[in-house]
C-alpha cells in the first residue's frame, strides 16, 4: 500500500469535523483534491471508510477501527519532525476531557501548571459527564480525559490519579440532620435530586446502593453542580456529590453531610485514553505535572 501521511490526515480532520469541505479548508485544500485524496485512500485500502449521510460523513466501523492508529502514525510523524528540528516535543494542541467535578476543582490548577511548565503546549478542554467523554475517547476526538469512574471497556487505558469521597448531603433543616447515625433504609424513604445518568458521579453511587435499596425517589437530575447546590438549600431532598464539590457548603453550615456508616462512597478519579493510540508525549507529560500538584 501507498498511502501518504498527507491523506491519512485528511481522514482524521474528517473524521473529528465530519464535513470533507471543513476537512479541505483546515488543511489548504481544494474540494476537489479533497475528495480524489480520500477516494484514493478508500481505494488503496479496499474499503470505504466513511457513511454518507447526507452532506455529513460518519466513520463506519473500518473508519473507527483506522483512526486510532492513523492518530497515533501522525503523533509519530509529527514526534519525528520536532525532534529533527531540535524542538520539545510537549507542544502543539491537546485535547483533553473532564467531567464536570474535576473541571471545575482541578483542572484550572492543572492547566495553570500547564502554561508556566510547557508554554507551547495549547490544552483544549471539553467538558462533559463520563459516558460522553468515553465516547469521544473512542472516536478520537479527544487524545486524554479526566473521569470520575473506573470502566471495564477494553479498548480504554485507565490510570488512578487522586482518591475522592461522595457525600450524602442535604440543607440543615432536613429531618434526618436530627440523626446521630443514618441507615440505608432511612435514605429509601427521602426525595433525591441527583446528577445526570451517565455521570461518573452517579455511577459510583448507584453502583454502591445496588442490591441494597429499592427504586429511590428521584425528584429532579441535573448535570449543574450549582443547580443542584441551590435546590437542596431550599427543599428537603437528598443528593450525592463530591466531598470536593460541596466543601464551602459544608464550611459555611448551608449543607451538611449525612452520616451514612452502611455506605462506603469513596471513589478515584482517572486519567483515560484509547489504548491504541501508543505514547503521546504530551499526554505523558501532562500526567507527570498532575503527580506532582497532589505532592
């Protein structure tokens, strides 16, 4: 085969824009040269990589299963050309994810170290609840993402990074406060307003109640860690959150946790990427830099 880096770069830039015309203007191309490079490619590899869907292309399963590796073939090429050129490869861009607890707790540390340790590295962040970045992961549109939850997917690389506790929290006037020791039984019969299915958060919490509880009233679900702050301070719900998300609350008396010793919520937070995608060096060095900010 004789594909070029030149064309697997046009599949990638298609393939995370989903449009062959924003794909041919990224990269200073004509439409129609666009097209013939990707036609060839599709040629040269026996397979159409792409589905038609009206204007919009979507990776079909060839097209999931190339993009991994033609990510990682120009990470390598690009490793190749710095290196030659006698730069620091820690430059360029970086997608990253996080869910929104780490996003709002974390990264802005994260990233603050980031600019001073490797000024020409350029961190994009998107964030979202654990699933979304999961699949944004596995289509390489993002190259790393900070999750609240461990997953068994295969294809996924995880690495701990910092322990987390969740909490049962409510306002301080909620009958349970009067409480010395909650029970699980006690929690069944109370109104919940909780994060979105799909959450990292959410997920650790089900996961601990599962078998345990029956259905729980759920009132409300929101992805807005401060909606949620606002209601439970003026309705007699319950939610789980973060220690972390709900420290000034618990400071300033607005909230209180619960004591709940049939429950253990602790929890880490991971660093994940797509197994496929080899060594980034950028990737690594960001893990390195979030090492030492818990030092």
């Amino acid at each position: 085969m004789n594909f070029t880096l030149k064309q697997l770069r046009l599949f990638v830039s298609v393939a995370e824009n989903g449009s062959l015309s924003r794909a041919a203007e990224l990269l200073a191309m004509t439409q129609s040269a666009a097209t013939m490079s990707l036609q060839e490619l599709e040629r040269q590899l026996a397979h159409p990589l792409f589905d038609r869907v009206g204007r919009r292309l979507r990776l079909n399963a060839w097209g999931l299963w190339l993009l991994p590796r033609a990510q990682k073939i120009l990470a390598e090429s690009y490793q190749i050309e710095q290196g030659f050129k006698g730069k620091s490869p820690i430059a360029g861009q970086l997608r990253l994810g996080a869910s929104r607890t780490i996003a709002d707790y974390w990264i802005p540390e994260l990233i603050d170290h980031s600019a001073r340790r490797y000024p020409r590295l350029d961190i994009r962040l998107s964030v979202d609840n654990t699933h979304s970045l999961l699949q944004q992961l596995y289509r390489g549109t993002l190259e790393m993402a900070l999750i609240e939850a461990h997953t068994q997917e295969k294809w996924l690389k995880l690495e701990p990074w910092c322990q987390d506790e969740l909490v049962i929290v409510c306002r301080p006037q909620h009958p349970l406060c009067q409480e010395q020791s909650v029970t699980l039984a006690q929690l069944e019969d109370c109104e919940w307003i909780l994060r979105e299915p799909g959450s990292g958060t959410r997920d650790t919490f089900e996961q601990a109640l599962q078998g345990r509880l029956g259905p729980l009233n759920i009132r409300q679900e929101y992805p807005h860690l401060p909606t949620i702050k606002r209601l439970l301070q003026s309705r007699a719900w319950l939610s789980c959150m973060s220690r972390l998300s709900v420290a000034e609350e618990l400071s300033s008396g607005q909230l209180v946790a619960l004591p709940v010793p049939e429950l253990s919520l602790s929890r880490y937070f991971y660093f994940a990427w797509h197994k496929d995608r080899g060594d980034h060096p950028s990737r690594m060095a960001l893990l390195e830099l979030a090492r030492e900010i818990l030092n």
